[in-house]
C-alpha cells in the first residue's frame, strides 16, 4: 500500500514569522523564495484566433493567471488562475 501525505493546514496571520509562511520553487534554478504581494502581476494566456481553428474552437477570453518572478534567474513562475468578475 501506499503511504498517503498529510496536508500541512497553517494559518497565516499577517506579522507571523516568515519562515511559516509557504514558499515556492523556481523548476529552473531551484531558488526557493516566498511570494510578496508587491512583486505579483497578471498575465494572460496566449490564443490562436482566425481561420479555421478560431471557427471550430469558438475562442472566447484568453485565460488570466498571477504570477511571479524568480529572484536568482528571472523566469517567470505561473500561481494560480485568476476568474472572472461577475
């Protein structure tokens, strides 16, 4: 059987240590840093548009995600989605 991992669930108060708080990892450099609210920007996702594959696809939106940038090389490291307003 395998072995199930338990989830870490840590509440995160503003002023609490920073070592607690959850870093991320760069996949290229393997820097890990934690992500500030300052340093984070919107970027969209790329769409194909016209033609045939427009056509068939009915391409809406381009799709929202935040993102970050890695300290020590620069590259650009995708968080999570962004949704719409409603």
């Amino acid at each position: 059987m395998s072995e199930w991992k338990k989830r870490e669930r840590k509440l995160i108060i503003p002023g609490m240590d920073e070592t607690l708080l959850r870093k991320v990892e760069c996949k290229v450099c393997g820097n890990k840093f934690i992500p500030k609210k300052e340093n984070k920007y919107v970027v969209k996702d790329r769409l194909l548009s016209g033609g045939v594959q427009g056509a068939l696809n009915g391409n809406g939106e381009p799709k929202q995600y935040d993102a970050f940038d890695c300290d020590v090389c620069g590259c650009q490291i995708i968080a999570k989605e962004r949704l719409k307003e409603v």
